[in-house]
C-alpha cells in the first residue's frame, strides 16, 4: 500500500480538491491501540494494487497530530473516534467506519 502520510493542515485541502475526481481514505490511526493495529492490519492484507486507481489513502498517526485529527472531525462534521476510516468524495465525508467495524470492503463500495 502507498499511504501517504497526513501530517499538516494544508493537505486537507488538496484532499477535498483530489476528491472531486478520485476518493480518498484516511485512516485515523492509534499506535498504541490494539483494535487501531488490527484494523489497520486488515486494511493492509487486502489491499490489491488495483485499488489505487480509484482510491487515495491517507494515513494519519493521531497520537502525534491531535489537533489534525480533531481539525479533520470538525471540518467533515463527524465525531472523532479511533481507529476511523473516512471516505471522502466532492470535499465531504460520505462514509465512514470506526473500531472493530472498518472493513475494506465497505469502504470500496462507496
């Protein structure tokens, strides 16, 4: 997988200007999260390399960028929680998962 990495505002608007013709993930990560490692995990084992035809992914560690992740949850009108995977399209969050529930599956559907 070719996360790139979500580290300062800026990007999210690029990511709202990217979506409009391709979608996006950003997975809120906790590193020091058990359910957070294992959804990433699952993410990651099921990723083919097809799939970044039609999806970007972004990675955003939230333990180090706080005030990114709480940025993210107010500016897509969504409560922050961890882990989280958001799909964003035309500059909104269409859909997302968090905990135990985020499946790849799911969020390619969208």
């Amino acid at each position: 997988m070719n996360w790139k990495q979500l580290t300062d505002l800026i990007q999210i608007e690029s990511i709202d200007e990217q979506s409009i013709t391709k979608s996006v993930l950003i997975f809120k990560h906790s590193t020091r999260c058990s359910i957070s490692s294992a959804a990433l995990n699952r993410i990651e084992r099921n990723w083919k390399e097809e799939y970044n035809d039609y999806l970007d992914v972004y990675y955003l560690d939230l333990l180090q960028y706080r005030g990114l992740s709480n940025f993210i949850a107010e500016h897509y009108k969504i409560i922050h929680q961890s882990p989280q995977a958001l799909i964003i399209k035309g500059g909104k969050c269409v859909f997302y998962q968090t905990h135990s529930e985020i499946n790849l599956n799911d969020l390619l559907a969208v």
